[in-house]
C-alpha cells in the first residue's frame, strides 16, 4: 500500500499516482481534507436516470486528446474512434452499438445538432473537429430513450457539450510534437460594453504515423458576444472552420501479413477530403414569476468533399473503386422551452436544405455520376414533460414528444423523386425512489426513434444496379427499459449501477463496399454498466466505466443474428492528479473487446487497450508546460474492424477479409502555454 503522507518530491507523487491507476483494488491513505470543488457534478435529486451525468471544464481539461471529438470520452461506456483520415468524421461506440459516425447518439454544441440528416456518407454524420476543447465549459450525457426533450438519434444516448461565455484568463498556447503535430491556439474574453466578447483562433496540423501523412490542416475560429447572468442573459455565436487532409483508410489483413503493405500503409493514395463549417447562432434565456424560458436558434452552413475507396479494384480492376460522394447544406434551427412550477414544455424546428451525390472518381477526378440529389428535409416537434414529488421518497418525470417530419427529394433519376413524410408519438416515464443514505434508485422506460435516409423513403430504383429498391421507414422507432441505482455514500466516491433492454425496429449498419449505412433488420440490446468516480483527497480524482452488452438481431435468419461491429465490453480509468505544487498530470486507460464481425459471429475482431497520459509544470503563476503522450504502451491495435470483400491489384478474384484501421503508434506532444 502506498503511503502518500510520506511523498516528499511532487514528481514520485505523480509516478505513484499513475502506479495506482494500474492497481485500482489499492487503497491510498488519504492526506487531510481540503474543502475543492469536484469536477462531476453530483446528480442526487437532479438525475432522472442512473446514466445522466454532467462533467465540469475542470475535469475536460485534465484529459489528453488526441482528436477533439475524445473529449466525448469523459462520458462513462463511450468510445472514440477514428477509420480513416483526421478530418473525417469520428467512429462511436456506446451500448452495444458499432455507432458509424453517430447513428443513435446525438450530439449538440451550444444547442446546434452535430448529427447531420441524409447525409452523403451516411446516416447522423457527427464531425465535431471544429471543437476547441478549452472552450468547453461542461459536457451533460444522458443515455436511452427515456427523455421527453431528445428527438432524431438519441436512442443510445444524447451528449451536449456547452461553450463557456467567459475565460477566466486569456489562453495563448504553442504545440509542437511528432508525426508533423503542430497547435496554436489564442483565446480570450474581455468586456465589451455591458457584455463580454469572447474570442478563439486555432492553428492545426498533423499528418500521424501514415506512410503517406494525413497532412491534416484545419483553420478555427470562435467569435461570442455574451452578457447577462443565469437567471437573465443572452448570447450570439459565429463559428467557422475550414479543413482538408488525406485519408489514411483501412487496408486488408492479407496484405499486411504477407508483406505487401506496412501497418500504416494505404491502397489509394488519392483518398481524402475538404470540409467547411459556419454558424450563427444565438441564446437567450430569463427567469421571472411566471418560470424560466430558455430559446436558441442557429443558421449553419456545412460543406464536405470526401473521396473513399474500400474495396480498391472489385469492382474495376483497372480504374479502381474510389467514390466521391460531396455533401453541402444549410440547416435552420429554432429550440424554445419554458418550465413553471413542475411543468415543462417544449417547440424544436430544424429544416435542412441539402444537395449531395454519390460518383466514380479516379484520383479525385469525376469519372461517372451513380446518384445526385437535392434534399430539402423539415421536422418540427413538441413536448411536454412533468417532474412531480410525491413523497420525500418518490417522485416521478412523466412526458411525451411528438414528432413531424417531411422529406422532399428531387433526384437526378425521376422515378426515385418524390416526398414522404412521417410523424411519431414517444411517451416517457421515471420513477426515482430516495434519496436515502445519499442513495436514488430508478426505474425508466421511454421510446425514442432515428430518422432514416431521406433518399432511402421515396427511392424505387437502385442507382447502381438499376433494380427495384424497397423504401426505408422514415422514423424508426426505439423502446427501452432501464433499472439504475446512483449512490454517494461513501466519502468522496459517486458511482452508479444500471441495467437496460434496447430495442430498434431497423438497424443503421455500415456497409463497407458502399460506405454508407443502410438500414436493416430488428435489433436488441441488453446490458450493464457500472460507473465510478472517486475524488479522494485535493490532489486526485479517478475515473473507473465498465459496460458489458449483449446484441442481437431480433428475426431468425439464416446467416445469424449477430450484429457486426456492436461492441460487447468497454472499460476505461481515468486518473487526473493537481495541486501537487508545480506539478500537475493524468493517465487514461481505455479498453474495448472483440467484436463480431458477420453475423453467424465467425469471424471476430481483436480487442484494442490504449493508454494515454500527460505530465505538466507550472513555470511561474500564468506560465506551464505539458508533455503528453498517446499510445504509451505502443500497441499494435485496431481502431476499427470490418469483414467485407475486397480485391487488391494483382489477385484474381475478391476476396472476403478483415479490413482495419491502426491506432496510430506511439507519439508525444509538447504544449506551452500561458495565461494573461
């Protein structure tokens, strides 16, 4: 056991602490209390379920990111992930769910929904690389669909980050590290007029461990006026970002066991992409006699150029497979709610204006048109939810959505034009018993639903193949079933234990020769997760998430009712140390098992640890340095799996295989920075 009481030098400190974090049964003794704020917000008598929770800028800022989208991973069961090049969209993974690029969990910045409807790519499309981690002021999740307020893609779960209005000091920042890692961010927020005006500007560029470097380079900028406080306020938001790189795609098994590729090689050198991103967006909020009301609306422009090839020459053994498949739209948003007394209720608006196609390429340059279509998709919805304490033992979140939607296509073939529109009732209830002994138990059930492809709910003809095409469900509907219990009884530990059942009417699932998600059979999930965060003393707090799901496809068929790619066992530890005089640092331990790979589960992926880290100095009052590190076990790990069939130049025929993305070798990153 180790005696912290005995630890002289702040640095042996940080060592035992990271030795702790990998012998997690030992129990520290604890220095004596100092009164510091926690870094999880408790949510005993606030939460309506076992897994909602909130995470303070405090403990976002102690994690080490490779990618702005793991900031997602403070939340407990979540896994981050990336299959190809940096500027692409991020790979989730969340309750038994392989969920592409955000299929069941929808995800807002400041109120603006990430996920993006009919998306050329793929259904829920969720690029968060034009978020500024020091920005983030707090990250709320909430998973099921058991929330009268979440709509389109919450059925896994819902995560909100939330940008600060103010810096407590201005942030200037240099980063420099390996595989071409280079950072520079400026922020600020000083007063203007009655307000304040907030401010970021970020430099970005990496090119990874790839034998052809992603030479990822991204422009951001933040722009906030803001005034007001929480009972009265306003603020108004313009965001921009502007991205290109190379894709570093996933390659095939065979090729790299028998020597024709290395780990980091790629089959289509010509594989990449462009993205563009601006937002306008506002929010105002005021309490009175009458309650509180809360509004925010936001115009956003998102424009993407992304060129794929996964299947190399199956299809054309002389051209290639590469396809392009460009996505642009504007999407309108209005969010208003106002609760009095027990009551809330609730209007949403989105209407997204889009123009996408699918295309032949060879090196980025357009060969032959298989779809082109004008989307112009709408949906308004409204709410009404009713939290009510009956006893001090008892009390109850009762509510009900409705949702509209409408889809008009006009597609370059006639017959797959048209319009469709399709609307749904979800009913929600909890019941939370306690608290007793700082100790609530829930009981949960609610429906929720994701939107399918537009394009999929007026298509008749198969672009590619010319045959008849069966139309999609517009909104799929998703029930599901949750017991939890969240506990703070003991000193300085919050943990929360739950059990669910998921069921969705269709699947999104990833298609790897197509690269896009098709919808697909019945599903269900069941599993448990067990979440811990321990704050010990003023020095330390440690994150422990394990979650176990079992997934299946609930019709009988004959190649099986395995779901590939859902995830069946994730883990991770998370340990942040702080007021260790000029020292500071954290570790983070993130594990996800083997997963099915086809549905009768005979082939299988391989399980993927990797563990990052960060030790820092302060050099004087506004000025540190921070090393960190990714991989640091250099694991030779997947980021993501398929099993699909592929041909590579000089073999005969296709061939069925596993398709993988590395996680990328071990790097190490050197940040100064200072406040002022």
């Amino acid at each position: 056991m180790h005696d912290y009481r005995l630890v002289r030098h702040p640095l042996t400190a940080l060592l035992l602490g990271v030795s702790a974090l990998v012998h997690a049964g030992e129990t520290a003794e604890a220095l004596p209390q100092v009164v510091v704020a926690a870094s999880r917000v408790s949510q005993l008598g606030i939460a309506d379920s076992a897994n909602a929770g909130v995470v303070t800028q405090q403990q976002l800022a102690a994690r080490s990111v490779y990618r702005p989208g793991e900031l997602l991973e403070a939340t407990p069961g979540l896994i981050v992930s990336q299959h190809s090049g940096e500027g692409k969209a991020n790979q989730f993974y969340l309750r038994g769910f392989n969920l592409d690029h955000g299929t069941d969990l929808r995800t807002t910045v400041d109120g603006m929904l990430v996920n993006q409807r009919s998306h050329a790519h793929g259904q829920g499309w969720t690029d968060l690389n034009f978020l500024i981690p020091e920005l983030a002021d707090r990250l709320a999740y909430r998973k099921g669909p058991y929330y009268a307020d979440e709509g389109d893609f919450a059925a896994a779960g819902a995560l909100a980050v939330r940008y600060a209005d103010t810096l407590p000091e201005g942030i200037a920042s240099v980063g420099l590290g390996q595989n071409g890692y280079r950072r520079a961010l400026l922020a600020d927020s000083p007063k203007a007029g009655q307000g304040n005006l907030l401010y970021a500007i970020e430099a970005f560029h990496n090119d990874g461990p790839f034998t052809r470097g992603d030479d990822y380079n991204k422009l951001n900028g933040v722009l906030r006026y803001s005034q007001g406080d929480a009972a009265h306020g306003l603020n108004v938001t313009a965001m921009a970002y502007r991205a290109r790189w190379n894709a570093s795609d996933q390659i095939p098994r065979r090729a790299l066991d028998d020597g024709r590729l290395g780990r980091f090689d790629t089959v289509d050198a010509s594989d990449g992409g462009i993205a563009r991103r601006y937002s306008l967006s506002g929010g105002w909020h005021a309490a009175s006699d009458a309650g509180v009301t809360r509004v925010n609306a936001s115009v956003v422009a998102n424009r993407l150029a992304l060129y794929s090839n996964f299947t190399y020459f199956l299809d054309d053994p002389v051209k290639g497979d590469q396809f392009s498949q460009p996505d642009r739209r504007v999407t309108s948003a209005v969010n208003a709610e106002h609760r009095w007394g027990s009551h809330r209720i609730g209007f949403q608006f989105q209407n997204d204006n889009i123009h996408n196609g699918l295309y032949d390429t060879v090196a980025r340059q357009r060969r032959a048109t298989t779809r082109e279509d004008h989307i112009v998709e709408t949906s308004a919805a409204a709410f009404y939810d009713n939290s009510t304490r009956w006893t001090p033992m008892l009390r109850t979140v009762a509510g009900v959505r409705v949702d509209h939607v409408r889809f008009d296509v006009d597609s370059i073939l006639p017959e797959n034009s048209g319009r469709a529109s399709a609307h749904r009732a979800s009913p929600t209830l909890s019941l939370i018993f306690g608290p007793w002994n700082k100790t609530e138990l829930y009981l949960n059930a609610g429906t929720g639903f994701h939107s399918n492809d537009a394009r999929g709910a007026t298509i008749r003809t198969d672009p590619k193949s010319g045959e008849p095409a069966e139309r999609v469900t517009p909104l799929v509907k998703a029930r599901g079933v949750e017991m939890g219990v969240r506990t703070e009884a003991l000193r300085g530990l919050q943990s929360s234990l739950s059990v669910y059942q998921l069921d969705v009417d269709s699947e999104l699932v990833f298609v790897g020769d197509a690269g896009t998600t098709e919808a697909g059979r019945p599903s269900r999930r069941s599993g448990v997760e067990f979440s811990n965060y321990y704050k010990p003393n003023a020095f330390m707090t440690l994150d422990a998430d394990v979650a176990f799901a079992r997934a299946r496809f609930r019709d009988a068929d004959a190649g099986g009712r395995r779901i590939p790619g859902a995830v069946e066992g994730v883990a991770s530890l998370a340990l942040a140390l702080d007021n260790l005089g000029p020292w500071f640092g954290a570790a983070q331990l993130r594990y996800f098992g083997p997963r099915p790979l086809i549905e009768d589960n005979g082939v299988r992926s391989r399980s993927t640890t990797t563990l990052n880290g960060r030790i820092g100095y302060k050099l004087g009052k506004r000025l540190k340095l921070e090393l960190e590190g990714f991989n640091l076990a250099n694991r030779r790990s997947s980021a993501i799996d398929y099993f699909y069939e592929s041909r590579l130049q000089g073999e005969d025929e296709a061939i069925a295989d596993i398709h993988f993305h590395p996680v990328e070798s071990r790097s190490f990153r050197l940040t100064l920075s200072s406040a002022f």
